[in-house]
C-alpha cells in the first residue's frame, strides 16, 4: 500500500466525518485522536493538536485499533 494514498484517505475520511470514534480534548489543547476505516478497508488511527502537527497509524486488526485509541485518550 502506498503511504502517502493512505495517509491522504484517512484525512479525507476525518475530514468528512466518516469514521468509527473521536475524542477531542477539553483542555483548550486541540488535540483530537480519530479511529476509522480508509474507503479502501484499511484500519487506521489519527491524532492531530492545534499546531497542525499530524500522525497516522494503520492497524491490522479491530482489537489492536481500540487499544491504541483507548491508550491514547485515557487523560483525554
């Protein structure tokens, strides 16, 4: 799989409000941590704050998907 397409679907599918869970903090941060499914059927996880700094993950499983999510927003 080419990784910058990836990357590309999964802030297309953020942007467009189609994925699984988001959690934006309350804290005045910006951050925001997304889980989804890219159009092509590739799990992934996003985090983005209000610096415009950005990551993605790719998951080959549901399960590994939710523990990165819940990990990540526990102090959400």
């Amino acid at each position: 799989m080419d990784y910058e397409q990836f990357e590309a679907d999964v802030w297309d599918s953020v942007n467009t409000s189609l994925y699984v869970d988001q959690i934006t903090a309350d804290d005045g941060s910006g951050q925001a941590v997304t889980i989804g499914e890219t159009w092509q059927g590739a799990l992934y996880g996003a985090a983005e704050n209000e610096y415009g700094q950005r990551c993605v993950f790719r998951f080959d499983t549901e399960d590994e998907q939710r523990a990165w999510f819940d990990g990540v927003t526990i102090d959400l």
